[in-house]
C-alpha cells in the first residue's frame, strides 16, 4: 500500500508570526525546518514516493529536498488548501499524504496508521491529539481533488471544515508529536532542546528515546572490532595460562560466551537493532608484565546498521565471564579499557582509533 502514497509538504505560507520569513527555510537547531521533515518523512515505517513540497516563495532553495516544488495555483498566499490543491492537481499516486513544514517530528507510524483508518472506507484521515486537531498532517484521496476545488469556489478556505465535509477519520496521537513552531521563541526553545540531543541519534525531536528507523539504508558489509582486558593478580594468570583453573579451560569458556553475548546484543542493550551477523572472532592475549588478559573481538554482517555493539558486548561479555570463572581465587579483579577500535561499511564509512 505504501507504493501508493505520494508525501506534500507544506511550506507556502506568509510566515507573518516569524516576522515574514519563508517558513519551510527558518533554521532549526543549524537546519532549515524542511530538512527536519524530509528526515521526519525517510523514517515512516511505510515508506511515501515521491515528496511534494508547496512553496511560493524561494523555489531553488526548497528542491534539493523533493521531487517537485509547487505554488499556489490561487494568488496572495491564500492558505494550506491552495497548496492542498496544487499537490492533488500534479500527485500520480491514489493517496496524498499532507504535512506542514513546522512539524520535525513525526510519530514513526503516522503513515502507516492514516492508511489502516482510510482502509475502513473513508476517502481522508487525520491526526488528532487529546488537546486539539491537527488536519493539515492528514492523508487524502487524490480523488477529492473536484470536492475541494468546488469547496474553494465557494469562497470557504478552513482546511478542518473541508476535510469535515469530506467525511475525513480522525486519528488519535501522543500529544508530544506535535508541537506548535509558530513563532521565533517557539523555534529557539525546540532548538535549545534538540542542541541537548544533537548528534544522539537516539532521541527524537522532543528529546525522547526511540529506536532508529534503519528500513531505507542500503545494506553494506560491516566490520568492528573492539578490545578490553582484565587485570589480575599474577597467580590467576598463572592458572589461567596453565589451564589448572578448578572450573576449566576460562579461555575456551569465555570465546563462547562472547560469541554469545554478541548474537544476544539487541536483547540486552534496549535501543539496538537485531543483527543477523555474519561472524565473530575472538582473541585473548596473555600479558604477564601487566598481569592481565586481553580480549580482542572482530564482529561483522552485511546489513543496514553498523555492528559495533556487537563487538563491544562481546569483549565486555568474555571478561565478565573470566571474572566469574576467576572471582574464587581473586575479588580483586579490574576490567577496563573496553573500546571501539575500528569499524568499516556504512554512510560514515571507515573510522580507526587514535593510535590504532
């Protein structure tokens, strides 16, 4: 169904709260707020097509994120219907979905819910909250196209009275999806929250948790390796390297366990995503001038999203379990230095410790 949808942004507004300033194009934490819902839109769990962008003013500045940019087909910035119609004259796909440009962040399934509501019959849906209706973020039928224009004919210009007459479903979302960017107080307030944040990829715009939506990254081969070590006393090394530890071969227990630990990754570390990974190799290095035991752990897999967590569980997950093995004989035992040492593939590419 998704391939079915087309996206518009609405940017044509006058900006009269933000003192005239081209509204889609007013910065945003160092971004243009367009910026924030082309992003918004490339994260839907249900992906859109084509992404249409309603602007009349600035129309080179505004395409680097769409595929067209459109103007009001009426003069004088007659309001979000105008460009509704714009984007209903020129969409090719059955469903619009409708979003303005003050909106950086979307609900991860707000496509994906307007279209489950419109599949009940109605010919539009739109977002609700508890405290008020939001009708410009709705999903339309291209087939109300003659409906709204006769709407306009008739001089009425309210966008939450048209989609009323048009039979749209309302759909209930968390208030914090939606805040109001009117005015520039608004933007600098939004923009000190997400200065919090910037570069977490983990937090929305509201600086809440979420887990990444990774479904439009090209899968690639990706390579980690990650190192730690466990300080000892020198007779537990000594046992170790003996193997006359009365548990066991430690070694040998540990590379599984870290094997393990690196397959178990997303059910421990709450935001990651399930990896299905390619391999996991494991060293352990005696060092008897430091009395301790490095463990070095290469993880890799061809996927969307990197594998350094992986790689980094397991070295953490093979110390613990030389710590467990070991904890009789010696309490005192110290794990550190647990550390991303280089990583390969992906958007960011190749990155290598300092000193590596």
């Amino acid at each position: 169904m998704s391939a079915l949808v087309s996206a518009l942004i609405l940017a044509g507004g006058r900006g009269q709260r933000l003192g005239g300033v081209d509204k889609g194009l007013a910065l945003l934490a160092g971004r243009p707020l367009v910026a924030w819902v082309s992003d918004a839109l490339a994260s839907q769990t249900e992906p859109v097509g084509d992404i249409l962008i309603s602007a009349n003013r600035n129309p080179d500045s505004y395409r680097r994120y769409g595929t067209r940019v459109l103007a009001d087909l009426a003069p004088d910035f007659p309001g979000p219907l105008a460009g509704i119609e714009a984007g209903l004259a020129v969409c090719t796909t059955p469903w619009l979905l409708v979003l303005p440009c003050d909106v950086p962040q979307l609900p991860a399934d707000l496509l994906a819910r307007l279209l489950a509501a419109v599949q009940e019959g109605a010919p539009a849906a739109y977002a609700v909250s508890s405290t008020r209706s939001h009708p410009a973020l709705c999903l339309l039928a291209v087939q109300l196209l003659p409906h709204l224009q006769a709407y306009l004919a008739s001089g009425q210009r309210r966008l939450q009275g048209w989609l009323d007459m048009a039979g749209g479903m309302p759909v209930a979302f968390s208030d914090t999806f939606f805040p109001n960017l009117n005015t520039p107080e608004d933007i600098r307030a939004m923009s000190e929250t997400l200065g919090n944040h910037e570069g977490l990829t983990h937090f929305n715009a509201a600086g809440d948790a979420h887990m990444v939506n990774v479904g439009g990254k090209t899968p690639t081969q990706r390579v980690a390796r990650a190192a730690g070590r466990i300080v000892m006393q020198p007779d537990t090394l000594a046992k170790i390297a003996a193997g006359t530890h009365k548990k066991g071969d430690v070694l040998g227990i540990a590379r599984i366990a870290a094997i393990m630990g690196a397959k178990r990754t997303a059910d421990l570390v709450p935001l990651c995503h399930p990896l299905p990974l390619s391999g996991v190799e494991v060293a352990f290095r005696l060092d008897e001038a430091a009395n301790c035991v490095h463990c070095e752990v290469t993880a890799s897999t061809f996927g969307v999203t990197g594998v350094e967590m992986e790689a980094l569980t397991a070295v953490q997950v093979a110390l613990l379990t030389i710590y467990d093995m070991c904890k009789a004989v010696d309490k005192g035992m110290v794990m550190d230095g647990v550390r991303l040492l280089e990583k390969t593939g992906g958007k960011s590419g190749h990155w290598r410790a300092e000193g590596v």
